[in-house]
C-alpha cells in the first residue's frame, strides 16, 4: 500500500516538474504585409517628358516682331575649311577641295527655294564663325562669304554644330517654333582633339520638341563623328558630283543618306 502511494506521488511530481519546464510559445504578432510599390510606367513618363518639353529656349529679350511667314524654312550650312581641304583628292577638275566645295555651295544656293532662310557657318584657322546669319534676302552676301573663305587650320566639329544650332534656335523664336530647321555640314576630315560633336547631336536628339535634323557629307573621308546611323543622316562623297548630289538630296528631304564608302582619311 505505502509503496502504491509512494509511486503515484513520485509520478505527479514528475508531471509537476515536466509541466513547469515547458515554455509557451511566444506570442509573435504577425507583421504586416509590405505595401506593393506601383512598377513605373514608362509610356506615361515618356508622354510626360515629350509634354513637358520645350524649343527654342526663351530669349533674353522680348521679340517684338515674329516672322510672317512662320513656317519657313531654315538651311544653316557648316563648312569645313581646315587645311586639308587644300589637298586635290577627290577634287575632280577642281584644284582644290575648298574649291569644288565653294562651287557645290554656290550652285546649291541657285536650288534653296527664296522664301527659305539662309546662312553659313565657316571654320578656318582654328577660328569658328558665324559668316551669314539666317535671313531670306542674303543671298549675295553668302556667295561672297563662301568664296572668301580661305583652308587653314584643324577641324572643330563641336564647336561648328553647336554655334549652327544656337543661330537655329535663335531664328525659330522668331517663327514660334515653327518650320524646319537643318544644320548641313560639308567636312573632310575627323573631329579635332577635344572637338567630338556628338555631345551636342545627342542634346539635340535627346530634346523631343528640338526639330533639328543634321545632314553630313563627309567629302573624301571613310568615318565622321557626325555619322549616326538613324539619328543623322550621313552621305560620303568622292568627287564633286557626288558632294553637290548630296546638297541636293538635303533639299529634297531625303531621310536615308548612302553609307560610307572607303576613301582616304584626313584628320586635320
């Protein structure tokens, strides 16, 4: 009897001890769920940024008198006339680059229709200039600024395109923005050092409002910064029929210029 009694006690007190070990699970309280970040939508930021953006910037001074015709259009011509367009390649029965491509200006200025605007930008002598300002009734004063230029110097293609887009930009305050706008390049030769002029095409693409179009014709030359393929158009030329062809297709509006073809390269 004793050890019956004796057994139940040592087993309630086994059970006692066991019960008093065990540790509630805590009471963890369940967090709640993160709240779902909207994935950004691209289209509506991109209506945003082409909405949001504007050309030409404000001017400095009010305008007083708008253009009255402000649909116009607008031909600004770079050329080149570093000291390797002295060289007779690809010059055909001219003696000089310079020389075929003074004709080709003059002969491409007889085809711009006269309501459109004119003007010419020149690099000669490590100097930039802005050799005719964009105007209707300058057509003389082109012609003399095209034969008066004189091949010296390297080539400074940023600094060229960029003076040619200011004096675009500075025009279209006139027309409200309206119009077309086209920066025409005639070069020969590679950018020179510190004178990459994509930074200031892509400033011009990457403005959805800027209806700036580049046109190059790369004279004599395999390779042009200025050539990009779908955001520039781009037309080599051998000889002077194929550099006034390409004047001629700036008119016409072509969009799909010839790709590059082999000739020699000058890095002046």
């Amino acid at each position: 009897m004793k050890r019956i009694i004796f057994l139940t006690l040592l087993a309630s007190l086994a059970f006692f001890v066991t019960g008093c070990g065990e540790e509630e699970p805590p009471n963890v309280a369940e967090k709640p769920a993160a709240p779902e970040i909207p994935a950004r939508r691209t289209d509506i930021a991109a209506i945003a940024e082409v909405k949001a953006a504007t050309w030409p910037s404000p001017a400095d001074k009010e305008i007083l008198q708008l253009d009255p015709v402000p649909t116009r259009a607008n031909y600004l011509a770079v050329l080149d006339m570093s000291g390797s367009m002295k060289d007779p390649d690809c010059a055909g029965r001219y003696g000089s680059k310079a020389d075929a491509a003074r004709a080709a200006l003059a002969a491409w200025l007889q085809s711009v229709p006269r309501t459109a605007n004119i003007g010419l930008v020149v690099f000669s002598g490590g100097d930039v200039s802005l050799k005719v300002p964009l105007g209707v009734n300058n057509r003389e004063t082109f012609v003399r600024a095209v034969a008066d230029t004189r091949p010296s110097g390297k080539t400074p293609l940023h600094d060229a395109v960029s003076l040619a887009h200011r004096e675009l930009e500075r025009r279209a305050r006139y027309q409200q923005g309206y119009g077309d706008y086209r920066i025409v390049v005639i070069t020969d030769g590679m950018h020179s050092e510190g004178q990459d002029p994509r930074p200031v095409v892509d400033a011009i693409l990457g403005n959805p409002a800027n209806p700036v179009l580049v046109y190059t014709i790369g004279f004599c030359i395999e390779e042009s910064a200025l050539h990009q393929p779908g955001r520039t158009m781009y037309q080599s030329a051998k000889n002077p029929e194929e550099l006034s062809s390409g004047l001629q297709r700036v008119l016409a509006e072509s969009q799909q210029f010839d790709t590059i073809k082999e000739f020699g390269n000058h890095a002046d």
